[in-house]
C-alpha cells in the first residue's frame, strides 16, 4: 500500500514538475513588404528570396514549390508574409535573419501596411544600458535578444517590471533606433505584455 501511495505521489509531483516548465521561445512575424527572388550570395550564404520593409531585409526560407512560384510570380511586389524568424551567424554577412514561411499572399494596399508585427514567446531581463531613447528592458528568446519599448504606456511599465526575470508573450510593432556612432537597433514597440505559462 505504502509503494502505491509513493507512486500516486510521486506521479503528481512530476505533473506538477511538467506544469513548471518554462515555454519554448519563439519569434512569430507577420509582416508586409518588396519581395525579391533570384537573389545570388557569395558563398551561397542565401535562401535566394528577401523581404525588405522599414530599411530592413529578412531572406524567406519558402516551405514549397508553389511559394517559390508565388514569390517569383511578384518579384518586386508587396506582398504579405507569416512564419518564424530565426538569426544565424553567417561567413560574409555578420549575421543573417532568416523566416521560415508558413504563408505567403497578396498585399491588400488599402489595409495592409508595410512593417512588421513580432509575437516573442520568452524571458523578460532588464538592461542596464539608460542612454537615449533605448529601452531600458529586453526579452530573450531563441537566442535572440530583444530590446523592448513601453514608455508610450505607463499601464504597460508597471507590468513589464512585475515580470522581470519571467516567461512572457509580447507582441508589437519593430522599428529601427538611430543610435550615436553605431548601427540602427531593432526594437518592439509593445502593444500586449502578459506572462506566459504555455
């Protein structure tokens, strides 16, 4: 009796253990801009499709042969996509975004801006840097880390600072930063911050 009270406990405890588990971190995109096809690399260090919208140019990892058709059907065009977005350290290029497609489609000009809107599943950190206008926090996923903005939103202050050092899900809007002598920074205009448990 005592082996089978001990198991029954012991299998709670490691639901318990599981429901504990921090979320997998992911980077969802949708974003709307010019697609190109044909694109050619040294080192073939390309998936020989882009995306560029905002002075920013993500290549297009297509799932299929009928979204290589579509975007080499709109070389040149806006066009909508969704999938993943991933960093990998390149040869000749420092780093490479790449999104792994999961739609493709027409761009509709009446409704669809060009831009893109990030869901970033991951772990909330505060920076130390306070210079300027850069975010004073970050969340980090899937290697990736992402300076976020809530400034505009007091509400959204005082939660993102109840979550520090917490998984969460955000969603906004990237923007480039002008910083002083270095490269643009990436940053998540926030609209939804929330804690994420799953």
């Amino acid at each position: 009796m005592w082996k089978f009270i001990s198991g029954i406990s012991l299998t709670f405890c490691m639901f318990a253990a599981a429901d504990d588990t921090p979320p997998e971190p992911s980077v969802s995109v949708q974003c709307c801009g010019r697609v190109r096809d044909g694109i050619v690399a040294i080192g073939c260090e390309t998936t020989g499709t882009t995306i560029t919208f905002n002075r920013m140019v993500w290549e297009l990892q297509l799932p299929d042969a009928a979204a290589r058709g579509f975007a080499e059907s709109h070389n040149k065009e806006f066009v909508n996509v969704t999938g993943t977005l991933r960093r990998i350290a390149g040869t000749e290029a420092r780093e490479r975004w790449i999104v792994d497609v999961k739609t493709l489609s027409e761009r509709d000009a009446t409704k669809d801006k060009e831009g893109a809107r990030l869901t970033v599943q991951g772990t909330l950190r505060a920076t130390d840097r306070r210079t300027g206008d850069s975010p004073a926090l970050r969340i980090e996923a899937d290697r990736q880390i992402w300076p976020i903005a809530v400034a505009v939103d007091a509400r959204l202050q005082v939660e993102a600072k109840s979550f520090i050092g917490q998984p969460v899900l955000v969603t906004g809007s990237l923007e480039l930063v002008a910083e002083d002598d270095s490269d643009d920074q990436r940053i998540i205009r926030v609209k939804t911050l929330r804690g994420s448990t799953s």
